[in-house]
C-alpha cells in the first residue's frame, strides 16, 4: 500500500501479529531512517475506534503498544510539523 504525501508517517510494515478486518497497518516515522529511537503508528484504527496505536519499531512483536485518542495523536503530529517544543 503506498503512502499518501499528506500523511505524517510514509513507510508501512504490517505486524506480524495481525489478524482480521480491523489489524493494524504500522508505519513508520519518516523521519525513522536516522537510526534512532523510532515508532511505528496504526492510523488506520483511527476511523474505526478512534484512537492510533504507537509501537517500538525495533521490537515490534516484544513491546507494548501505547494507544492514544486520535485527535491528541493528529495534536502531536501537527506540533511536531511546526518546530513545537513538546515539553
């Protein structure tokens, strides 16, 4: 599945653990290529239970996942975007 240009996250891994109509798509940051601390979010969720799992990508199968309601993930999102400092 391609990446949409208006979407935050571009590159996509489906976890091995999925299953069902309603499995998460991961994608990762695009700004994961740097080697770092990297996450991986399922913003396909969102339409249907309006939150965004997040996941370490470097252990995808071993970490607990963090699920945030949706709007507060497309807060992040757009503050990350625009140079915000988060803290």
């Amino acid at each position: 599945m391609a990446a949409h240009t208006t979407d935050p996250l571009h590159t996509e891994a489906k976890s091995p653990l999925a299953k069902g109509p309603t499995a998460p798509e991961w994608r990762k940051s695009s700004h994961s290529e740097n080697g770092g601390a990297c996450v991986e979010a399922a913003t396909n969720l969102a339409p249907s239970t309006g939150t965004v799992p997040i996941r370490d990508s470097k252990r995808p199968a071993t970490t607990a996942v963090l699920t945030l309601p949706a709007p507060a993930f497309a807060a992040f999102v757009a503050a990350v975007k625009a140079g915000k400092s988060l803290a």
